[in-house]
C-alpha cells in the first residue's frame, strides 16, 4: 500500500503538483482560521519525497498572526517527535533520517500538527514511512494532557479504501487534500 500511494505521489507532475499544493494551503488556512483560538504553535513540516509543500504559506500565514510555527525533529528512533520553533533562515541541521531540521535544544508543544500523509482512508487513518513517529507523538500529546488538533496533509489520489490500522494508529483529526477538507468518520463520532 504504502510502495502504492508514494508511485502514485511521484507520478503527479510538477506544474500539477504546484497548483494542487496551492489548493491544498488555501483549504488548509481555511481549516486553521476555523479552528478555536489557541494561540501557541502549529508544527508543520519539511516537504519531503513529493509530499505536499505548504511550509512557507504556513510561515506567512502564522507570522500575521503572532503565531509561531515548529518543525518536527527525530531523535531517536521509536520516540516521539519534539517540534523546534522555525522561521525561514533558521540555523538547520540534519536530524536521525538526514532530514533538515532546526538546530538547538529548544522545543515547544504545537497546539495543531500538519501531518504529511502517504496514504489515507475515509476513518482518518493514515500510512507514512512505517516509523510510527506521528503515532507515538499523538499518543504523548495525550498522555502529557496537551490539546492538540491533527491535520493530515495529502492528495487525494493516495486515499486508499482501508489503511488497516492497528490499536497503536491514531486518526487524523482533520484530512485536507487538493480536493478539500474533511472530518474522517473516526472524529465526527468522538
């Protein structure tokens, strides 16, 4: 499933993919400007692997609000991720997968989280790379108390009928595709 939905991914082209990505971020602002205030941070994340790329939207957007924005860094591997404030021109380093990251030891508790997807279904489940870090760190959130709203970010062509989770899976909050916004069944019966 996952081999599935990343050639799927891969195979959107880039003048398609721009654009996609700019739907993607307006239904995406739309969401968040619906959202309850919480002031704080939102994490986004470091577009990777044809993943959706919002992040410089998601500065300029969060950057009129006083709003403060944080990227999700791995330490180690079966950890939760730790989010590190960000800003365009931040000092960067590579984290355990060689992805860019903030440098420093700062971290801070996003109150919404854009989750890249690989894959999705109608529950709100989600597939990414296997590491199960967005689990785990959902999981924390909860744990620890902390509020915090999850937003998967993805296209609409790596829906897939079921994910098949498994009892550690956490289901996205919200789902934002290019094709627009929804509340996976999973949440609207909470």
């Amino acid at each position: 499933m996952r081999r599935s939905a990343l050639a799927r991914r891969e195979a959107i082209a880039p003048e398609v993919r721009r654009r996609w990505d700019d739907l993607i971020w307006r239904a995406v602002a739309g969401l968040l400007e619906s959202l309850p205030e919480e002031g704080g941070w939102v994490g986004g994340f470091w577009a990777v692997r044809t993943e959706p790329d919002v992040l410089a939207s998601l500065w300029g957007w969060a950057e009129g609000r006083g709003i403060g924005v944080a990227l999700p860094v791995a330490l180690r591997k079966a950890a939760p991720l730790v989010f590190r404030p960000w800003s365009p021109g931040s000092p960067m380093t590579r984290d355990l997968f060689g992805l860019p990251v903030p440098a420093g030891e700062e971290h801070v508790w996003p109150v919404v989280l854009l989750v890249p997807l690989v894959a999705f279904d109608a529950a709100g489940y989600r597939i990414g790379y296997g590491g199960g870090f967005y689990d785990r760190t959902l999981a924390a959130y909860r744990a620890a108390g902390r509020p915090v709203t999850a937003i998967g970010v993805g296209y609409e062509c790596t829906r897939v009928p079921d994910t098949h989770p498994e009892a550690h899976d956490v289901p996205m909050d919200w789902i934002v595709t290019e094709a627009g916004v929804f509340q996976p069944a999973a949440r609207k019966r909470e």
